[in-house]
C-alpha cells in the first residue's frame, strides 16, 4: 500500500508530544491526530481527543491503515501486543521520540508498509528511520514486497519466513514462475534455481538442483538424492496451479481466472460454491487466483451469486445480452436461448469478461449451476 493511499492515526499524549504529531500531520495527507482530552488546544484545531490510551488504540487498531506514535517504545509495545494477530493483517505502526530523532518501524514493516512510513516520517522530523528489517539491511530482495507490487496473492504466509532465510543465507532455493513475474528480481543469487518446466513433485526438483551450481558441494557427480537426504530446499511457486504436495513453498497466485456462472432464480449460494470448489479441486486450480465472477444482468439481483463473491472476496461482473450474443462458445443451450435469449451465460460471460477466446474449463452444471472458466493472458 502507498503511503497517500494509507489512513493513517497520530498519536502524542505529552504537549510537545502533540506539537511533533501536528507536524506530522500537516505532511501526510488525510492523518488524524489524536490526543488526550486535557490538550484543549489540539483538539481545537481539529485533533480527536481520547481519555485513555489503553481504550483508544482497540479502536484506532481496527480503523486505520497504520498508527504513528510520538511516545515511548516501552509504552506502545505494552499496549499493541495483545492486539497483533498477523503481520498480513496488522496496521503499520511507527514510534518515535517526542524530537523526531528516531523513527522505528515497529509492526509491519513490509506488507504494512511501516518500513516506508517510517523513512516519510523521519524526512519530515529530519530524524533517522529506524529499519530492522534483515532483507532491508542486507538489500536483499523482500518476497512480501514484490508479490505486492506485482499484484500477486500469497496463499501461504507459514513458509514465507522460511524462504526469506535462505534468501538471507545465502541457501539453495527454487522457483517456478512460468509467467516470468518475480524471477528477474532473483536472478544473479548464487543459489537460486529456476524450473523452466512444470514440476510433478520433488524428484523433478531434484534433477533441476543435482545439475546447478549451488549443489555440487552438496552432491556427488553421482547425482545423489535430495529424496534420500535432509536437504530440502524452499521454493516460490508463481502459478493459478496447486503445486506438488511433497513441495515446500510460497504459493504465490496471479488473479488471472474469471469464472462464468449461471443459476436457476433461487439458487442458494452454497450449490453453486460447491460447484465452484469441486471444478477448482478437480482442475488443481486454486480459489485464491480468481480474478473476478461473472453471469448476465438479468442475475444482478441474484442473492446466491451475490453472496458467493462475498464469500470469496471478489467482484462480479455482470454482462448485457446483447454483448453475451456476440461470443462465440463450445457449448451453446437452446434450453438457455429460450430462458434468457442468449445460447450461453457462463461460458460466454466467462470468455466476455476475460477478454480471452478459449475456455481454459468448459461449461459444468448441477442441477441448478452452471460454471466455466477462462484465464486471463498474463501481460
């Protein structure tokens, strides 16, 4: 998240506390100051003033993008700990003394973006940010980070730290990233090998690894076997596909799958999820790279296709017939044409909406669903 784009919360308790917290807020558009009730003044030029500080950060923690305290550490550690749940998750928070010569990045430094916040705070007091990140401090590349920036999904964030360590360490690992997304940020590192083709599990992996560079201190000339040693590298898996389940690595999704769905009126939402999750099962497709749903307008008061984008947390996009008339689709209905007066809804919304004209998955029904699914070509 860029820092113009965050909500951010300052927060002072003591006068020059405030005064440095106003300084701050003048430079981060949109940041509210927050200040004990006895500050009269602040909260006459618009601060929100709080009786406890043990009562507002709850609220704040749920509100805000990211929390800059002018206090000390001791005191925003006491009060952030039983607040913190996951660094995914977490708001940035920022701390800094009441001269603005240090600013640490405290929580979320990465995916919160504290780390930023931090630097754009120091520049405005003239302190020194204070970055402890380890891939910051060695300038190695962070994982959480790029897959940000390149508008990736990471379905797994237990196996991030391990991959960040090898990074760190200097250790072999791998990546599978047919898209070619994240492997130029990666090249150039000694131990990183790059799987050209689809691996089916970890003898594929082993072949890749016995022949690099990074392992031949490791292995014989033999080629000895990753399956029989304690050796088992990391990787970064950069695909819609469900990676190999003797594979240990990030999981990182593009949004590239649009998937088209039609539904007898009343249909509840969970047929049509259970639909949606079989195919995606079958397929070894993961939920996670949907892109967006899609039916035809007829369906936008449709409450079980509405509630299954809830469910999945994404957009659903509705097509006019008129436009479904145009595509072209494996398996046109008559049955369809004479309900809503087109010959497909889901393949057609599916390939529509992708702006693609193949289907990656044709049309599937139950009794009440329909479903297809088309990939988006990655630029």
């Amino acid at each position: 998240m860029n820092i113009g784009d965050m909500k951010v919360a300052v927060l002072a308790i003591t006068r020059h506390g405030v005064n440095l917290a106003f300084s701050i807020r003048e430079k981060l558009p949109g940041a509210v100051c927050h200040v004990p009730e006895r500050h009269k003044f602040a909260t006459a030029m618009g601060a929100v003033g709080f009786d406890r500080l043990g009562s507002v950060l709850p609220e704040i923690w749920k509100e805000y993008d990211a929390v800059v305290c002018v206090m000390a550490t001791g005191i925003v550690v006491r009060h952030v700990a039983p607040l913190l749940v996951h660094k995914a998750t977490d708001p940035a928070v920022v701390v800094l003394d009441e001269r603005g010569h240090y600013v640490i990045s405290l929580v979320s430094g990465h995916l919160g973006g504290a780390n930023a916040l931090a630097r754009e705070v120091a520049s405005v007091t003239g302190g020194h940010a204070v970055i402890t990140t380890a891939s910051d401090v060695q300038g190695r590349p962070a994982l959480d980070l790029i897959a940000r920036e390149k508008e990736l999904e990471i379905e797994n964030h237990d196996v991030l730290s391990r991959f960040t360590r090898s990074v760190l360490e200097d250790q072999p690992f791998w990546i599978f990233d047919p898209y070619e997304i994240i492997s130029e940020e990666f090249e150039g590192f000694e131990g990183a090998v790059f799987l050209r083709e689809e691996p089916r599990g970890r003898r594929d992996m082993e072949k890749a690894f016995c022949t690099h560079d990074s392992c031949r201190t490791t292995y014989d000339s033999g080629g000895a076997s990753l399956v029989d040693s304690s050796f088992d590298p990391v990787g970064v898996w950069v695909s819609e596909k469900i990676a190999p389940i003797d594979l240990i690595c990030v999981a990182l999704r593009p949004r590239n799958l649009v998937v088209g769905l039609g539904c007898n009126r009343g249909t509840p939402a969970g047929e049509v999820l259970e639909l949606l999750e079989s195919v995606f099962d079958r397929e070894n497709l993961s939920l996670f790279s949907i892109r967006n749903l899609a039916s035809i307008d007829i369906k936008a008061d449709e409450r079980g296709l509405l509630e299954v984008a809830e469910c999945l947390k994404r957009p659903l996009h509705f097509c006019s017939p008129n436009d479904l008339a145009t595509v072209s689709v494996p398996t046109p209905s008559d049955t369809v044409a004479r309900h809503v007066g087109v010959q497909s809804v889901c393949e057609a919304t599916a390939l529509l909406s992708s702006q693609t004209k193949t289907l990656l998955v044709p049309k599937q029904k139950t009794a009440n669903v329909t479903l297809a699914i088309a990939r988006v070509p990655y630029p």
